[in-house]
C-alpha cells in the first residue's frame, strides 16, 4: 500500500481531577477520557523524496515542525533513520472536523493517526504499547488517542487504562468560534488558586487513581448507567475558567437547561458537553440551543461515544 487513511477523533474529559505538581513541572492528574464520533481525516502517503510533508485544508492548522502530526513523522524517523531510504518519504493530509483550539485534543488525534499511520506504511511492526510510549513523548493527550474508547489516564494523562466502552450514549457539544482559553493559563491559574489543597504526587496519586476505580462513576461507566455517569461528570479546571470567562459559564448554564443527562467542561474548554442518552435527544437540545444561539455564535455538534480513536478508511 502507497497510502493509509484514518478516522482520527475528538476526547472529551468526562472527569478530570488535579492531584497536585509533579517534578517535571506538569501537574499529576487522574482523568477519565472518552473518545467522541467528531473525527479529522489523516492521510498518510508514501512520496519518492525522503521528506516530511504536510497539508491541512484549515488555514489555522501549521504546515510545519509546529504541527504534531508533522512531528509524530519526525519522531518515527529519528528513531528509524533507515526508512525513508527503505521505504521513502511521507506527505500527510489532514481534513479538519474538530474545531480548532477546542479543547478535543484534535492536534493530539492527528499525530496518532500519523504515528499508527506510518507504522503500516513504512512496515514498522510497532506494538500498540510501544507506539503509546512513543506518543508519550509528543504530547500527553496522544496515548489516550492511539488506545481510545473509554479510559482512565493518570502521571500527566500518559498512563493509560482501558475501561469497558460505553455504547449507546451521545453528546451534543458546543464551542463559540470567538472563544479560546489557554491549556497553559488554565492550570497556572489553578495552581494559583488551589496550591493549598494540593497532595503529595509521590503518595497521592496511586491512592487516588485507587479511590476513582472504587467510586461511583466506575461503578456507572460498568453497569453503562447514562443518568448516573451525568450525576458524576467533574471537572477541576472549571474552578477557575468559568469565573474567568462569563460567556463559557453562561453557555454551560443554558447548555445544561436543555434536558441531558449531564453538562461539563471538556479539558481547559472551552467546549462544553452535554451527556444525552440517545441521538434524538441530542438533536433536540441542539434545536433548544438554536433558539438562544445562533451558529455565528455557537458551533453545536452531535456525536456517540465511541470504543475507539482511530478507525482505518478505505484510501
């Protein structure tokens, strides 16, 4: 095969909790992530010339080394220094779905899309641990989006541990065009705020991570309990980004009016969700919200849960 195409989607944080700071300078967190049915296309294809090249058809997304997925290529081919000679170089083409600076982790799909992409075109043989280790490398969010479905992540989001999918339930999410918020300012500005309440990492964390695989939103994500995975939806970062930023608190406030069975803040936002527990009643919150906003102001999106990240399409 001269090419690969793959579905590469959105996760959302359907819990995320700070734990405290790490030495590394990132903070230590306890996290359950799912992946959503809003996917780019990543095509990977084999060129003559031993380079990287990339193209993306979303004039905000870079060309280049700034991009993830260009440096997923690089990562592959620094570790394998032989196999753009063995086996050429690669263009990538990206086709952007996942809205930009949302909070999806869409660069972060792409490079995995790209790192388990060029794996089968360049014959790597990697294992699926052995390119979530690589992942780990780019970017914290990349692990979760080469495992995907429905996970808890720990250490900085890296550390990865597969739960049981969950089948059936939908999301309607919503992201204004004019709205952003900085990963980096969310966190600084919680460490400003909540230092005092911060653990010891190197104590901390596992008995954490053991007090989310006993507590009640386990016990809901097992028994695939919609109502009471929506009772338990948190997220730390809302603690600061909200006050911050009264239009995203608004929305969340209108968004959680309309009748699902639960509404959070993905990640550092600003993209907020809305649990649903099937497509209809998605469709028909994003009608309620289209009486309050209009798609200028509001980008809304329906999508499943998904058991997977990445999906391989036909080329």
């Amino acid at each position: 095969m001269d090419s690969y195409s793959l579905s590469a989607a959105a996760k959302i944080n359907l819990y995320l909790e700070i734990v405290g700071d790490r030495p590394d300078g990132y903070h230590e967190l306890v996290m359950v992530m799912q992946s959503v049915g809003l996917a780019d296309r990543v095509t990977v294809r084999r060129l003559g010339a031993h380079e990287i090249r990339l193209r993306c058809d979303h004039p905000e997304v870079p060309s280049d080394a700034s991009n993830l997925a260009y440096r997923a290529a690089a990562l592959l081919h620094q570790r394998f220094p032989k196999v753009m000679t063995q086996q050429g170089g690669v263009e990538i083409t990206i086709q952007k779905n996942i809205p930009v600076g949302a909070g999806l982790a869409g660069g972060s799909a792409n490079a995995a899309a790209v790192l388990v992409g060029l794996d089968m075109l360049w014959q790597l043989g990697l294992t699926q641990i052995e390119l979530q280790t690589l992942a780990a490398e780019l970017g914290s969010d990349i692990p979760f989006c080469i495992a995907g479905g429905t996970a808890i992540a720990t250490g900085r989001g890296e550390q990865i541990d597969t739960l049981h999918g969950l089948d059936g339930l939908y999301v309607v999410l919503a992201k204004s065009p004019t709205l952003s918020v900085s990963t980096p300012w969310a966190y600084k500005s919680y460490r400003q705020a909540f230092a005092d309440n911060y653990l010891d990492v190197a104590t901390a964390s596992q008995t954490r991570k053991a007090q989310l695989h006993a507590s009640p939103m386990m016990a809901a994500i097992a028994h695939q309990d919609g109502p009471a995975i929506g009772q338990h939806l948190y997220n730390d970062l809302e603690k600061v980004v909200l006050p911050a930023h009264p239009d995203v608190k608004a929305m969340k406030t209108t968004l959680a009016s309309c009748g699902g069975l639960g509404t959070l803040m993905s990640g550092s936002g600003p993209t907020l969700f809305t649990l649903t527990a099937s497509q209809a009643a998605a469709e028909g919150i994003v009608q309620q919200m289209r009486s309050h906003y209009s798609e200028a102001e509001l980008g809304l999106w329906v999508a499943p849960l998904l058991p997977s990240s990445l999906q391989l399409l036909e080329s």
